[in-house]
C-alpha cells in the first residue's frame, strides 16, 4: 500500500526505518520476506484512543497486555489515554508515573495525551512541553472522581491556553443537561440508546465549535456516534474552526438492532445508534467530514460489565477492540466499496498526522518500518479467548470479520508478542 495506490514493491529496511523502495535486489540475494499471494503491506495502525489504565486500574487493562493486544491487531502505534489510570495524566507527576509504568513493558510504540481538567491550567503547558501530544477534556461527567468534566468557562481556559501552544483539545462531546440517567435496573438496550440521544452530542459540539471559533484553538471531537453532528461539523469548518473528528469501529460495525436486551457488552458511551444512522456515518467518512478511525478500546473488568445482571444503567461503559478494529472496519469498507487505500488513509496516516507523528503511518523512505501484513480476504470468527487485552469480554465476541493480521513488525522488528520492544513517544520526537 504505497502512495494511495496498491502495487508490487521491494522495501528495503535499515536501522528501523524504511531506508529504499522498489529497490532492485543485487544477484544472488533473497528478500528476508515474501508476502504470500494472498496477502498485502501495509503500515502499523496508529490508534490515537486507547484507555490502558495503568497504574491504578491495571486489573481492567495494562500497559503490556494493551500493547500485545494491538500489535495482534495490526497496530503499531497507540497514544494512551489520560484518565482512568490513578493518577491521571492532569499532571507532570501523573504523566510520570505513566511513562514509568509503562517503560520496557510496551510491545509497540506509545504515545501520551495529557488531561484538561478544572483548575488545572498551569500544567498544560509543563504537560506540552514534556511531550504529550494533546489534551483531552469532557464537556460532562467522565465516569471516574478523579477526571471532573470542564463547564464552558473552564473549556474557554483551557483552549485559550492551548491556542498560545498551537495544542490540540480531545473533547467528549456530549452535554450533561441532555442525558437522562438510564433507569437502574433495566435490561433494555432501549432504554439506554434513549437516555443519551443524538441530541446530547449536538447540543455540545455546538458548544465546542463556538468556543474553538472564539479562542482560534485546535479541536478534536472523539468518537462520534451520531450522524446528525455532520451538517454543524461542515459549516464550522466553512467558518475556519479548526476542527477534526473521528469515530469508532464499533459506530461503524454494530448497530443498536444488533444488540440484545442485557448485553451490557455493548455499552458506550456516546452509544451504537441504529443502521440508519450508521450509514451516514459511512457517508460522512467518505466525503472527509469524519477524518479519522480510532478503537476508542475501553476495557473493564468483567464484573464492572454486569454481564452477570444485564443491567445498563450499572455497567461500565466501553468497547474493547484495539486487536479488531483493522478487521472490522475493513469489513463493513468492502462492503460498501472502499479499498484498503482508504482504510489506510482512516487508521494509519490520518491518525499520525492529526498528532504529528510523521514517520508513522506510512511506507515512505525515512518512515519508520512500521508495518503489517493483511490477508484481507480471509475471515474469521472473534474468539474471546484468542484476544490479548487483559479481561476477554468484547462486543465482537462470536461475529465473523473479514481480513487477519498475520504479522507485525515495529521500526522493522517483529512484534509478536514475545518481547516488548515498544518504545515511549514524545512530542516532536517522531
């Protein structure tokens, strides 16, 4: 996969970077690998969402099981997410035990947001220049004490900061004052879908954009489950606002049809709406309004899920998927006619891209030999037991998928799970 364009090439590799390509081999010498007929190049995914937990909540996920999990998947390159880890990373002392935690014990290269939280302006910039590659924000409550949300004061501080740093700001969008708490005790998909609507993710982009036009500031909306932001989203960046979006396999992949009354498996938050909604969703990707295609992977321990209870209201939401996310998304793409050019463009350059990670994401000479090999026409069916995250519940769990990972190499080393040789990631370093 090479300039937009399937087609044959020799890559020759050197000091972990892509040093040639369609270079000519000398007589007498064998490439090292020969991709089977069956299978394609192409680069490590680069999965800007993923919530590792550690410290402080390694039972629900860690730093070596995530990262085992995602060079399986194709991925080689995560930026970690700053909250449900105790501490979070709303400080340089938290980012610290971050990085600690995970050194020598990443299967691949890990990257760090940095946490936009009340009160704590002063750090963003000793966040940035110790090479977080942004900040992420809620606009409501984030789930955990330790992470409060920003009201539209604090998100104005925030971005006014930022936008003197050239920063980006993450931003959970959905607003507090649109949600009703799903009812204790219900077992209804229904029911939950109904007490976070479409409506709740409007109200607070709307939110967002105003206060992005107002201080200049770079903006990111996170896993966008509703179709009906696309139109605001458009015209904001008609204005200017710099503004990029993403969404997730699961938005792409599932649909509220598909989920059972107490499969709390499925629970997130913004929710999977209905195919109707996922279409446009699809849509919005092809024409560029959605830039992005990242895991949003959030795991839980399987008690937290309820699955022994069902009950919506109570369980932890969050899908985990960094090892599916290249399989699922190339399953509904082929569908619809796209090609892995485009799944390139989703979940490997745009996502470096969007934090400067230039020598990610690509096969380009100088890039680092980041690199996966596909089987996109073989599938395959979702088997808790094979999958690498530390706790095996998924949404995915019995559903066939189309295209397997069967190799991965990191700075043009093989990360298959047997020696971690992931490095940490800082701003500007790569």
């Amino acid at each position: 996969m090479l300039d937009g364009a399937e087609r044959p090439v020799t890559l020759g590799i050197r000091d972990g970077r892509i040093a040639t390509l369609d270079a000519v081999l000398p007589p007498g010498h064998a490439p090292d690998v020969v991709l089977a007929e069956d299978e394609v190049l192409l680069p490590g995914l680069v999965d800007t969402h993923v919530h590792v937990n550690e410290p402080g909540r390694t039972e629900w996920e860690g730093f070596e099981s995530a990262t085992r999990a995602a060079a399986a998947g194709g991925v080689t390159t995560i930026v970690d997410m700053p909250l449900n880890a105790v501490p979070p990373t709303t400080t340089l002392s938290g980012l610290r035990a971050k990085q600690e935690a995970a050194e020598g014990r990443v299967h691949v290269d890990v990257g760090f947001w940095g946490g936009a939280v009340p009160g704590n302006v002063p750090e963003l910039r000793r966040l940035h220049e110790a090479g977080v590659l942004g900040f992420k924000g809620f606009l409501l409550p984030s789930g955990v004490p330790e992470f409060p949300h920003l009201d539209d004061a604090g998100l104005r501080a925030a971005l006014a900061e930022l936008a003197g740093l050239d920063g980006l700001l993450l931003v959970h969008a959905e607003d507090e004052g649109e949600i009703d708490p799903a009812p204790l005790h219900s077992r209804a998909y229904a029911d939950f879908v109904a007490s976070r609507p479409a409506r709740a993710e409007l109200v607070a982009i709307e939110r967002l954009v105003a206060a992005a036009e107002e201080t200049g500031a770079r903006v990111h909306i996170v896993h966008l489950s509703t179709a009906e932001a696309l139109p605001v989203i458009r015209a904001a960046r008609d204005r200017g606002v710099r503004l990029t979006v993403e969404t997730c396999p699961h938005y792409l992949t599932l649909s509220a049809e598909d989920v059972a009354d107490g499969r709390t498996e499925f629970k997130c938050c913004p929710p999977i709406r209905d195919s109707t909604n996922r279409d446009l969703l699809w849509a919005g990707l092809n024409e560029g309004t959605i830039d992005v295609v990242v895991s949003d992977h959030s795991p839980c321990t399987s008690a937290l899920k309820r699955l022994d209870t069902g009950d919506f209201g109570d369980a932890w939401g969050g899908i985990a998927s960094v090892q599916l996310g290249l399989s699922a998304v190339w399953t509904g793409a082929r569908r619809r006619g796209h090609g892995l050019v485009d799944v390139v463009r989703w979940m490997c350059q745009g996502p470096a891209d969007l934090v400067g990670l230039r020598r990610k994401g690509r096969l380009a000479v100088g890039a680092d030999a980041d690199l996966c090999v596909f089987a996109p026409d073989e599938t395959f069916t979702v088997d808790p037991a094979k999958l690498h995250h530390r706790n095996p519940d998924t949404a995915y769990a019995g559903r066939i998928l189309t295209g397997t990972v069967r190799r991965t190499w990191v700075r043009g080393v093989p990360a298959d799970g047997t020696q971690p040789g992931g490095r940490l990631l800082r701003r500007g370093e790569a």
